[in-house]
C-alpha cells in the first residue's frame, strides 16, 4: 500500500536510503576508527617483533642458564612488592582521607599527589645519595654508634621496591579516592547497618566493591614497574627489563632485546586483560549521592595517628627528597640555568601537545568502543594500550624503525619529497604509542557512565552524531578527559628513553637534561633540572586534584 | 568553555601547528650533524670553537651509544648524521661491525692518534684517553699493597673491594682486555675472585662508588680517572689516592672517546676535516681537559690537574679489542654473578 | 484516515531469537495506546523498534503515513519526528532544565527557542523552573521535565517506556491521569509501554497485550477486562480465578453455585463448543449474599482499604475470588452466602481441548 502524503511533510518522503544502513555504516566507520589506531600504536611493536628473526640462538641459550632465572625472580618479587605496598599505601590513604575528618586532611587530600610530580629515577639517586654507606644518614649515625656500624643494604630489591612504590602509590590513591568518593558511603552505611564494625566493612565491603579501580591503578603501577629500567639501575637490580638492555647495549644484540621485550608485551597484554575483566564483571554504578559527604572525625589522639601516616608518606615520597634536591641545587649555583629553563618550556610544550594528543585519540577510540562494540573493537582498544607494558627505550627502537621505514616507503609512495623522522610528529606518534594507555582509563571509565539513554534521548530529539558528540557527550565527558591529560602530562614530562631517541633537534626536556647529567654521575647538578621538573608537574597536578574532588557531582540517574 | 579547557585547547593547537613546520633540510657546507653518545656539556665547548674558527655550524644529537648505532642502522642512506662520537671503543668497534662507518685515508689523523688508539680499519679514531685504575682508602691501604687488576681476586682483599656494575661499558671494556691478555679461562678466574671481594652490591657508577671508597664501605676500587678527577676537584680532602695498576705487567687499561664518519653522511669532506681538527693540537686540549682526560695526540700535553697524577704505562693492546671481545666479556660476568 | 503510527506485521528480534512476532497495530492521530504485558514479552523492544533504536527482520512501521522502518531498511531515530520518554528520564544531567527542554528545539531561533521552553514547561507545571539543575529535581519533576523535553518540538508521535515506574506508587496514579489529560489536550499521539495494567487503563484509548512476542489482543480497557480474548489476558488483567464448568447446550454455564449465561463475543471470540469449559470469575462477578443458599469458606482475606478481598473455598473444591465491602469482615474459616452478579461470564475452552 502506497504511503499517502501528509500535508506536513509537504510530499511523501521515500525512505532515504542512506538512512537505511546509517546505523550498519557508522559501525564499519568506528571500526576502521578502532583497527587504524590501534595500528598506529602497534606498528613500532610490529616492527620490533620482526627484528626477532636476528636473535643470536647462542646468546638466548647463555641468557636462559646465567641471566634470565635470577631476573625472573627479581622481578617477580619487585613487582610483587611494589604491587603490595602500593595497594596498600594507595587504598589506606584513599579510605583514610576519603572517610574520616582528622588534622590537615585537607591540605593531604591534594597533597598526597605530589610525588606524581617527581620522576621515580630521581627519587632513586635522591635515596640512595641520601641513605647509602657514604651518604649523609649512615655517616651520620656511624659518628654516632661507631664506624662499623653496618646497615642492611639500600641497594636492593627492597630498596627499590620501596622507592618505586613511594613514585606510584598516587596512581592507586587517584583511583581509589574515585572509588571511595562514589561509593564509600553507601557501602559503611549498609555495612554498619549489618552490624560490621569499621574495620570490617573497610575489609569486606568497601574494599573489594572499589576493586576494578584498584585493578585500573594496579595496572598501571605493575606496568610501569615492568618497564622502568632508570630507578632499577641506580639500586643496581636486574630485572628483566635489565636483561633486556643488556642484550642490546652489552651483547649488541636488539634482536634478542626484541624478542625478550616480546615476552613482556605479553604479560603486559595478558595483565590488561585480566585488569578488563576485573573490570568488565563490576561494571560502573552511579549513585544517588550528589557530592562526596564529609568523612567522620576521628577522637582522640588517633586523629594524629591518622595525620602522621599521611605526613610520613610525603615527607619520604616527596618532601625529604625535594629538601635534598634544593640543597643540591643551592650549593653548588652557578647562576641561573638558562639551558634548564628553556628545556622547561620544551618539557611543557611537548607535554601539553602529547596529552592533547593521546587524550583525543583516547576519546576516539572510547567512542569507537561503544559506537561498534564487539570482539574486534574490544581486542584492538587493549592492544592499543600495549605501549605502556615494553620499557620505553626498546619501544622508541621500534617508533624509530618504523618511522624510518615510513620515511623510505611515503616519499616512493607519493611523489613527495618529506620526513617524518626527527620532526615532532615523530616525538608525538612516539608518546601516543606508548602513553595511550594512561589516557584511555579515566576515558573510558567516564564514557562508561554515560548512560545509553541519555545517547537515545539525543537521538530521539533529532541530534545526529556530530551534535551528540559536542552537547551530550564532550560536556559530561570534560572531568574524565581533563583527569586523562593531566596525568598524560605528568608522565610525559618525566619521560626519558623515547624522548631521548625520537627528539627533534633543540627540543632537549628536562628529563634529557637530567640523564645526561646523572649518566656521568653529577648527580647535585642534576638537581636544578629536577627541581624545575617538579614545578613544572604541579601544574597538572592542580588540575588532577581538583578533578579527583569535583567528579562525582553530575549524575546520569535521579536520586532516590 | 571553561578556562582550562581553553587553554588546553590553544596549547594543543599550537603544538599541532609547531608540527607541521618542515625538516629543516642539510644545507651543504654550513652544517654537520653529529651524532654523540658523549653528552652535550663535554662537546658543544669544542664545537663552538670550530664554528667560531670555520664557520660551519654543528648540531649534536645525543643519545645512548647503541640507540645512536641503531638510528643509524634504520636510517640508512637517509641518514642526516656526518659523524658519530662515542664514548668507548667498544661501541665504535659494533659501528664498524655494523656497517655504518666509513674508512677513510687521513695521514693527519694517522700521525694524530697513536696506532693502538685507532680502528686498523680506519673506520674510527680515539681522540681522548682515560684510564681505568684503582683508587684506594689512603687510610686503609698503602699504595705499596696494589699491584694489578688480578691482584684485586686474590683472598686477602676479601670484603674490601668496590666495583661498578657490570652493565656500564667501561667494566666491559676492562674484562675484554683482560680476556684479550689471559685468555677467557683465566679472565672468568679473576672475575669471580673479584666477585667474592666485593664488600657491597656493584655500584651504579663511579663517583658512588669512590665515595664509598672514602667512607671506608671498601678499601679499594677501580674506576674511570676523570671521575676521580672531577671528585677531587669538588672535594679535596677526602681520602682517596689513585694508583697506575698492571705497571710492570701489562700497563693500564685505557679506553677513548672516538669518532667515525658515517657510512652515508653526505658531507665526508667536511666531516673529515672536523675529524681531523678535533685530533688536532688545539682542539685536543679543549676535548680533553674539560673532562680530565688525556688528549691522544701525542703532541699534545695533558692538563695540569691530570699530569699531577704521574705517568703511567698505558695497555699497548689496540682498543678495538675491547669492542671485539666484549659480548663475550659480557657472559663471563654472567657466569661469574658479576653484577 | 490514516492512523498517526502503523505497524505491518511487524518483528523484531536478535541473533536468531524473535522476540516480536508479526506485531500488527494501529494508532489513530489524538489517541493513547498502551503496550502491556508482562516482563520479557517483549512490548520494550517494540518500542524500540517504533522508535528507531532496533531495526525490523520482517514486517514494516509507518509514522504519519511515511514509513521509516522494512527489513534492511531503518530511518535512523533522530530522522524521525518522534518524542520518547525514558524509564530514568534520561534528563541530560549537565543542562539545565530549561536547556534540556530546549534541546530538541536547535533549529529555531533564540528567541522563539525560550519562548517555547517557557510554554512547556508551564504546561507541565515546572513553570519558572527552568534554571533548576536535574538533580535539584524530584522524581516527578524530573518526569516532568521529560515530557516536557518529548513534547516541545511538536513530534508526530510520542513514546512512554515504562516512565512512571521509578516513581511512588500514589504520585503514579494522579500523574499517570495527569499526563493522559495534557496528551489529550494538545491532542498528541501517544504510545505507552508498561507492565503495569493501572497505568494502562488510566492513560490508553486502546491497549494491546503481548506475550511471549505476540500480541494478545487489541481492545479498549473495557474490554480487555471484561471480554479478554484468551486466557493469557484473562490471568494477566485485572484479578480473577478460572473455574472449571459445563457449557450446556442452550449457552449456558453451569457453575456449582449457579447458572450463568454464557458470553462469546459475536464473531470475534465465539463460544466453544458444549461441554467442560473454563470460566473466568472475577472478584467483582461473586459477591456476598447471606440470603444465597450457596456458601463458600474463607480462605485467605486481603484488607483493601474500601473492600476485603476475600478467597473464598466454593463446594468442589474450588477457589474463587471476592471483593466485598470491607465492613463485611469475617474471619477466615468461616462460611458466608455468595451468589454470582454477573450477568454473563466468559468462557474458554478447557484446557484439554485447546
């Protein structure tokens, strides 16, 4: 039966065919979004993979005997310390200030962020010149207890256990403050009404209800402790990261870096998994609450328990070391450092475009994963969060390779004479590899809480894609993103191996600034580019803490 | 739009637009590109001075010696390096190997730098000289108790030796020479002797370590001179004197910082001349004493500071030793736990 | 004329599984229509499909005439002249709402944009709200808001899911005659999906009941209760029992405390055959006769405010239901006169035969 006109419409409108599929077409279209970047960030792993084919069989075979069972262990109980002290330290601090009211818990709540700003290689050199055999500490004491006085050592797997986890505790305080914030209360109030005391509801409900944000912070920090290769050679552990190195500086081997660095992509990939999983089960909740109600206040001298945890965690993560390095810096001033203060804007500049970048490549491929959802997409978004698993200078061999082979391949390709490599797309494409990671979580966490009818209602009020985006989407999405850059260009700034290799000519940071003088062991002059390097961390820094604060202010779902 | 998010937002596009700006690309005859593993602060001195002399402009990329090899090897014949600077022979030997130097003729540089100081290839040339001895506790030890490197495994210096790590090239460079004089077999011995000495976890490098030699953690340890140098010059007083090992043996173990031109640089000439500058008298001092090392150029005198320490016999092993048996060395201090 | 919103034999469903069978309906421009039907039958996935959110394996939907879904083909939702209101409101939480009203409305100038706002949301009752934040709302306003937001660009049709679930139970009813009364006044078409038969019969011109995919029957309130076309609409609306009886030959129904007049429905729903049949009794059908020589015995009784509604255990066995007066209380295990009040009752086919 022919569809009769209505007046309104002025004529029979034939079903637009584009309109037929739209919905089929934009699918095939995030998909392609989804494949293309993640791409992008697994080229250089691609890439790097191939070098497997000249791994030295003989060199493998020494490796497994002598080097590799002694750095499996190594690693395994550093990342299992780390693992440990930071949840532990993240979460306890999170509920601490989360929950309760007690004597500078403001001043903490931010506070307790700052170590962020410090890069964990320089808290390295900063402790060990601090509390080794002939720093000031053990002098010290042995002028006071005697010159045999013998202590155990501070170049260890505890030692760095303990300054790595004291560089990335923030991340899983971050996370869990997110957690607590939101649920926290809900969770005592049942809890308590159940009859648990404090503690155990701390145990049994708010804890394991805040594990997919413990599991996104612990991601990150096991990663990370995978890959840093800066703070394990100061304290001189192997770990397989340093096998890693040492195939490739020492045994002038890459393809046997390579193929160990694969090993690590591995459990990198199957850690992201895992973490998704965790994740995907306890799915996002939003709450009644509006904002975060005011914690409870502790009696008695508790209450300066409570303040001497926090103070302790920051004057050893951040305070101590700061002191030490304005001490290095003051004694031996030779004027102001010009080099350093411009390294500074170039530190910033590259920081500010980076987390620009890989947070609009974070939001595509968040967008991606809920326009075109499916086994593909979900596979492609974790492994384009794989850059973060490889230690950094094994991941900028690949970008570079790949790059240069871009630069053989697009001149013959297209006629025109030009280079990537060596320009800042080169830096830039570097970090998206390997920083993505960092981005996409507080994205994609934000994204999920966007609820599907809020995307249908826009849809039903006649908002294309394009409008959803920029109305509906971008505005509730602004908490999240800001979080994701902030903390994109916190570990921007203090990135050293990739910058180091994929550096534009003049675009030294301060993170070069300060290998070059540690790799030479000048350590006090490498105090005033530190310092500048913290300075300029706090300014994301602010952002973060007052995203941490605000968040849970707009809600998708009416209040009971 | 709220502040931050503006403000984001120019940054970012500001960047964008910073992007897109053109390689520069080589203008011929105004510039080389170095690329060095020695860091800045110990090359731009030098290369100020040859632009003031010449005119031509240098940009020095550093990075660590085997991202540098390996930008060359993805490079290829597009590569925009002229020359190529490490800081070990070891190094420059798996240039060579990899193929990404170019031998050239030079009689200046063959009369510049000793023979045993140069690739027999004539792919790359050492243009400063450090050594690597000991240095004790002046009131621990006498002088009169060291002798060698070897010495060093021996039971009586049980718990009173200090090393660097095994992972930094310089101890590479040491084992490889000493495979190259005892033979594998012999070397792992002395390694492992080293090994049971050690009074404290291998060290992250030198200057931690000589401190620990003046705090009394250990009574002896073997390090580069320059960090002595530089050490001594910050802190005069402490208790560390230098010793010249292996003198009536083999002689010191040395290293250099050296050059090569790169396989397919685009401007040999201009970089062979700054080669052969850099191996010059005048350039020699610059290079040498802003580091307290020793010029190669055997017509040049070493710095003031650096002479005080004494003459010395130095290895007449050829440096490409080093880079030639240093895998090797690497695994024997694998097998001996020398971390 | 043609109806406001048409569907052809419409299904819908997902990898493999039909979960709308051949859905066939009609909405006449200025009526509400409700969707009902138990959990899981399948009335929201319709709506999404009228909507625009899921496209149709088979079968096609008009909407003013114009169709805008067939199998392969789906006028994308915001190509539609549709308004929806959602379960949760789906009030955009970061506008105001005032803006959210207005969002609908980006094609029209500033001006004419407020001033529309404006008439809205006093036609709602949230007139001068429209600064309010969405959490500063109560559920109710919020619904408010919704509708307001559904309405404002004049759509041809609108959509309900369910949009007075998340509210309390006494703002239900007297929204639900609210709603129904601003739709009817501004004589928009509406369509409802909603479990709850109380809503249905407040609000809809026509209901049509669906179960397991496909739809019951299509009828006004009126008659889905009292000539339900089968007995799944018979046990899904209103409350009532199914007895076992004997139709006789001269259409008449034999109950054991009674003789009804059996009822089909001309036509449509024509009486089976003579012989064991069930019958529907509803509360309302028996009712308390001391005078009745039939007794039955109190089972169960629930206070209801204005009635009791007694179960009542009838001779044979059988349990029938009885809403009565509520000071009428007697206490459960004692005996009271009960006679029929119907004056016809419906039967089926029992269930051996069907």
């Amino acid at each position: 039966m022919p569809a009769i006109a209505d007046a309104g419409l002025g004529g029979t409108a034939p079903l637009a065919l584009t309109g037929a599929n739209s919905g089929e077409r934009q699918r095939l279209f995030w998909r392609a979004v989804v494949l293309l970047i993640a791409a992008l960030v697994v080229a250089p792993l691609i890439v790097l993979l191939t070098r497997i084919g000249d791994a030295d069989a003989s060199l493998i075979e020494h490796l497994l005997e002598h080097v590799l069972p002694r750095v499996f262990g190594h690693t395994l109980l550093l990342t299992t310390l780390v693992a440990g002290a930071t949840a532990a330290l993240g979460a306890g601090l999170a509920w601490l200030i989360s929950r309760y009211r007690f004597p500078g818990r403001d001043v903490f709540s931010w506070a307790l962020l700052l170590p962020l700003a410090l890069p964990a290689y320089v808290l390295a050199f900063v402790a060990v010149g601090l509390l080794d055999f002939a720093g000031p500490l053990q002098t010290a004491l042995r002028a006071l207890f005697g010159p045999d006085l013998r202590l155990p050592p501070v170049r260890s797997v505890g030692g760095a256990a303990l300054v790595l986890s004291l560089s990335f505790y923030p991340y899983v305080y971050l996370l869990c403050r997110s957690a607590f914030d939101s649920q926290g209360q809900r969770a005592m109030e049942a809890a308590r009404s159940l009859g648990l005391s404090r503690r155990q509801a701390f145990w049994r409900v708010a804890l394991p209800m805040s594990r997919p944000w413990l599991a996104a912070g612990l991601l990150l920090v096991v990663m990370e402790t995978l890959a840093d290769f800066g703070t394990v050679s100061v304290f001189n552990v192997d770990t397989f990261t340093t096998a890693i190195y040492k195939s490739w500086f020492g045994l002038f081997s890459l393809g046997t870096a390579a193929q160990l660095a694969s090993l690590l992509l591995l459990i990198g990939f199957v850690l992201a998994m895992t973490e998704h999983r965790l994740r995907g089960r306890a799915g996002y909740w939003s709450t009644g609450r509006s904002v975060a109600a005011p914690g409870e206040p502790i009696d008695g001298a508790r209450r300066w328990l409570a303040t001497a945890a926090c103070l302790g965690v920051l004057l050893l993560a951040f305070l101590l070391p700061l002191a030490q390095l304005v001490v290095w810096a003051t004694s031996g001033w030779t004027g102001v450092d010009v080099v350093s203060l411009r390294a500074a804007g170039r530190t910033l500049l590259l920081g500010l475009a980076a987390a620009g970048l890989v947070v609009a490549t974070a939001l595509l491929l968040a967008y991606a994963r809920r326009e075109s959802p499916g086994r593909l997409t979900e596979m492609a978004a974790r492994l384009a969060t794989l850059g973060y698993a490889i230690p950094g200078a094994v991941l900028a061999v690949g970008v570079f390779v790949a790059l240069t082979l871009a630069d053989r391949v697009l001149p013959a390709l297209t006629g025109v004479d030009w280079r990537v490599g060596g320009t800042l797309v080169a830096i830039l494409l570097a970090y998206v590899a390997r920083f993505l990671a960092v981005g996409f979580g507080p994205v994609e966490a934000g994204m999920a809480r966007i609820g599907r009818s809020l995307d249908d209602a826009a849809r039903v009020l006649g908002a294309g894609s394009r409008r959803r985006l920029l109305r509906i989407h971008l505005p509730l999405l602004t908490p999240s993103l800001f979080t994701a850059a902030a903390l994109v260009l916190v570990d921007v700034m203090k990135e050293m191996p990739i910058t180091l290799m994929t550096r534009p000519f003049g675009w030294d940071t301060l993170a070069v600034r300060i290998f070059e003088l540690t790799s030479e062991g000048q350590w006090e002059a490498a105090a005033l580019p530190s310092l500048a390097l913290v300075a300029t961390g706090l300014l994301p820094l602010s952002l973060l803490n007052r995203q941490a604060e605000t968040t849970p202010i707009r809600r998708s779902t009416p209040p009971t | 739009m709220s502040r931050p998010q503006a403000l984001f937002r120019t940054l970012g596009a500001v960047a964008l637009a910073l992007c897109l700006l053109p390689a520069a690309p080589a203008l011929a005859g105004e510039k080389l590109v170095v690329y060095s593993a020695r860091i800045e602060a110990l090359v731009k001195p030098m290369f100020d001075a040859y632009t003031k002399e010449t005119g031509v402009e240098i940009q020095a990329v550093t990075d660590k010696e085997g991202a540098l090899v390996e930008r060359l090897k993805a490079e290829g014949a597009n590569t925009p390096a002229d020359l190529l600077i490490t800081t070990d022979a070891g190094n420059l030997w798996q240039a060579a190997q990899e193929g990404v130097l170019r031998p050239i003729d030079s009689p200046a540089l063959a009369a510049a730098v000793p023979a045993n100081l140069r690739d027999p290839d004539q792919q790359w040339f050492g243009l400063t000289v450090r050594a690597r001895t000991l240095f004790f506790n002046t009131q621990m030890v006498k002088a009169g108790e060291l002798s060698t490197y070897e010495d060093l495994a021996q039971p009586a210096w049980r718990g009173k030796l200090c090393l660097r790590s095994s992972k930094k090239v310089y101890n590479q460079s040491l084992v490889a020479m000493l495979i190259s004089e005892h033979g594998e077999a012999k070397a792992e011995e002395i390694v492992r002797g080293w090994v049971a000495n050690l009074a404290a976890e291998p060290f992250a490098d030198d200057t931690r370590m000589l401190e620990a030699v003046a705090a009394g953690q250990c009574a002896v340890g073997i390090a580069n001179t320059y960090y002595y140098g530089r050490l001594m010059e910050k802190k005069p007083d402490l208790p560390l004197g230098i010793f010249w090992a292996n003198q009536s043996t083999g002689g010191v173990h040395i290293n250099v910082t050296g050059a090569g031109l790169t396989r397919h640089g685009k401007q040999p000439a201009a970089a062979q001349k700054l080669l052969e500058w850099l191996a010059s008298p005048q350039a020699q001092n610059l290079f040498a004493d802003v580091n307290f090392e020793s010029p190669v150029n055997p017509a040049t005198a070493p710095s003031a500071a650096v002479q005080a320490w004494g003459s010395f016999k130095a290895s007449p092993l050829n440096v490409v030793e080093a880079g030639r048996l240093q895998a090797k060395a690497v695994r024997l201090m694998d097998r001996a736990g020398y971390r | 004329m043609t109806p406001q919103l048409e569907l052809r034999s419409a299904s819908l469903g997902y990898e493999g599984r039909i979960v709308v069978r051949e859905l066939e309906l009609r909405i006449e421009r200025g009526s509400i229509a409700c969707l009902l039907g138990p959990s899981g039958c399948g009335k929201t996935t319709a709506l999404r499909g009228i909507a625009g959110f899921e496209p149709l394996l088979a079968g096609e939907i008009l909407i003013a005439g114009r169709s805008v879904s067939r199998a392969g083909h789906t006028l994308p939702p915001e190509a539609r002249r549709i308004g929806m209101v959602f379960q949760d409101y789906a009030l955009f939480p970061h506008l105001r709402a005032g803006d959210n009203v207005g969002f609908g409305l980006h094609r029209l100038a500033a001006a004419e944009r407020a001033r529309r706002v404006s008439f809205w949301l006093e036609v709602v009752g949230l007139g001068g709200m429209a600064r309010a934040w969405p959490h500063e709302l109560s559920g109710g306003q919020q619904q408010r808001v919704a509708l307001a937001r559904a309405l404002a660009p004049e759509p041809d049709l609108i959509l309900l899911d369910e949009p007075f679930s998340n509210l309390d139970p006494e703002l239900r009813d007297s929204l639900a005659r609210e709603v129904a009364d601003l739709l009817r006044e501004r004589g928009a078409t509406a369509l409802l999906v909603t479990h709850d038969q109380h809503e249905a019969f407040a609000m809809a011109d026509h209901i049509g009941i669906l179960n397991a995919g496909q739809l019951q029957q299509w009828d006004t309130p009126y008659d889905t209760y009292h000539w339900p076309a089968n007995a799944v609409v018979a046990g899904f609306i209103g409350e009532g029992v199914m007895v076992e009886a004997q139709l006789l030959p001269d259409g008449a129904v034999q109950l054991p405390f009674g003789r009804v007049e059996a009822a089909g429905r001309d036509g449509r729903h024509p009486l089976p055959a003579p012989g064991p049949v069930r019958v529907l009794l509803r509360p309302d059908d028996v009712i308390h006769d001391d005078a009745s020589p039939h007794t039955a015995r109190v089972l169960r009784k629930a206070f209801r405010g204005a009635q009791i509604l007694y179960t009542l255990e009838l001779d044979g066995g059988v349990t029938a239901l009885s809403l009565v007066p509520s000071h009428h209380d007697h206490a459960i295990g004692a005996r009271i006169g009960i006679c029929i009040a119907a004056d016809h009752v419906v039967a089926f086919p029992s269930v051996r035969h069907e």
